[in-house]
C-alpha cells in the first residue's frame, strides 16, 4: 500500500521543464556572443593577410553594432508577430551562415575584402537582432516572477560564458590551422544549433516534458503561457500602443536601466572586440596566449552576473 501512495505521489510531483529551456537560451546565447568575437580573436592574423589597419579594423567592428541597432525594434515586431520559436530558429541559422561565409573573404582582393567583410559583419548584427528580446520573451512565458530574475541572470551571463570558452578555442584555431576555420567552426556549430532549436523549444502548453503541476505552478506565477497563440491575441488599436510607448519611455526606471544597459555593453563589446587585438598589437603576446588572457574578465562577469540574478530573486 505504502508503494502505490509513494508511487502516486512520485507521479504527481512537477516537472521542471523550464529549467532545460533556459540552459537551451544559455547556450544559444554564447554562441551569440561567440560569433561577435570570431573577429577580433582572428583579427589581428586576418589583417596581416588581407591588409586591414587599425582604423579599417574599427569600421568592420561598428558594422556590427549598427546593424543590431538598426534590427532591434524590427525584430521584435517578427517575434511578437511569427512566434519566438519560428524567428529565432532562422536568426541562428542566418547569422551562423553569415558568420561562416566570413572565413571566404580572402578570395577577394584589395578593397574588395574590406566591402565583403563589413557586409557579412552588418549582416550578422541584423540576423542577430531578435535573440535577446527573443529571450526575454521565452523567459516571460516560461518562468514565475520569483525566478525570472535567475533566469535571466543566467543567459545574460552567456556573453561573458562565451568569452571564457570559445576565446582559447579560437586563439588555438587561428594558431594551429589558420584564421579563417575560427570562422568555418563558429558556423558551423552554430547551423548544428539552430535545428537542436527546433527540437528542444516550445511553448509552455504543447512542450511533451511538461506536467499539470509545472504549468499550474508557472502560470500562476505570472508566467505568460499563451503568449504565442493566436487565437489568444486580441487586436490593439494604435493609440493604445502609442499611449503605452509613451508611458514606457517616460517611465525613470526605464531610462535608468537603459543607461545601466549602456554602460555594460560599453564595456562588455570592447573586451570582445578590440581586447584581444590589444593584446596581440600592444603588449605582443601570441594569439594562443591573447586568447586565454581575454577570458580572465569575462570568468568575473560569468560569476557576477549569475550571482546577481540569483541575490535579486
């Protein structure tokens, strides 16, 4: 008698399906953060060969940063229209052809390189616009207002994860087998994720790993489980969107943490991009060397971000 109660109590007891989406967006994210930095790990022995300067090298960075600019608010207009699942899918696979695509500009010449880099690197910034809302809005519908904090915590924390792994792994590439198979490996792992994507996320409702308990649990913690279906979308006018834009942009706590966010990406794409150059141009260190030197900062942003989200919850 005993072990049919203990195993009814067993059956009934929740799952914990969120917590492998969320180490899904974790790894998704560093290849994220691992793609921006497949330039400037492999820069400084790219220049060589191609003939890029310093200030040429800044321009092929800033493609990037303005494409992602440039995609933000469009990206999230896809992800709120199409779903995060479908959107996000094609956002790894598209950025990781790009990302890859860059280990052939070689067989340009002259300032042609320089046209074909900076397009495939804007191209990579646009492709990689819609993940981090894309993320937020996985974390929205997946996770309690107790735990998002953590949640979040965790995939930003990816940014830094990615340095700390994929730095020596480049560095070791560029030194051993020649720059352009950073590029080839970063790719081509990253088209491997996309349809690991496909197969691991869903939405709260239809995920086959989650039980009565766990959607009970997250939904009435203000998770927002029906967020990509349809049928549960009602129409907004626009004056009730633009009200709500206004408000938003009008809101202290927004304008602060829009600052605070400023700040951190300052900081956090100079030691993906120009950090590992300087060790390499500056204070003449191998690349091999360069890249497990540029990991030591981003080992205290892993450990500080995840303790932050963790101390906020």
């Amino acid at each position: 008698m005993s072990s049919l109660s203990h195993a009814a109590s067993s059956a009934e007891k929740r799952t914990n399906a969120r917590y492998w989406i969320v180490v899904m967006l974790f790894i998704v994210t560093s290849f994220n953060y691992g793609d921006r930095a497949t330039l400037s790990i492999a820069g400084s022995e790219m220049a060589k060969d191609i003939g890029l300067d310093p200030v040429g090298m800044g321009y092929v960075f800033s493609a990037f940063s303005w494409a992602y600019v440039i995609g933000q608010i469009p990206g999230g207009w896809l992800l709120d229209r199409f779903g995060s699942k479908r959107v996000y899918f094609w956002s790894i696979f598209i950025w990781s052809v790009f990302t890859l695509l860059q280990g052939f500009v070689d067989i340009f010449s002259g300032f042609g390189i320089i046209v074909a880099l900076f397009t495939l690197r804007f191209l990579v910034g646009l492709a990689e616009s819609p993940s981090f809302p894309g993320n937020s809005r996985i974390v929205a519908a997946w996770f309690p207002a107790q735990e998002r904090g953590t949640a979040v915590a965790i995939f930003n924390s990816a940014q830094y994860f990615a340095t700390v792994i994929f730095a020596p792994i480049m560095g070791w590439l560029t030194h051993e087998v020649g720059w352009s198979h950073v590029f080839f490996f970063m790719g081509g792992l990253g088209i491997i994720i996309s349809f690991i994507w496909l197969k691991v996320i869903h939405e709260p409702n239809n995920h086959p790993g989650v039980n009565k308990k766990e959607l009970e649990y997250i939904a009435e913690g203000g998770a927002l489980i029906n967020m990509d279906q349809k049928d549960t979308k009602a129409k907004v006018p626009f004056s009730v969107k633009w009200g709500q834009i206004k408000q938003l942009l009008g809101s202290r706590m927004m304008i602060g943490v829009y600052i605070g966010q400023y700040c951190i990406n300052a900081l956090t794409y100079f030691f993906i991009t120009w950090f590992p150059v300087y060790l390499v141009q500056a204070r003449g260190m191998s690349i091999l060397k360069a890249g497990f030197v540029a990991s030591v900062p981003a080992v205290c942003g892993f450990i500080g971000g995840v303790l932050g989200g963790i101390i906020s919850d």
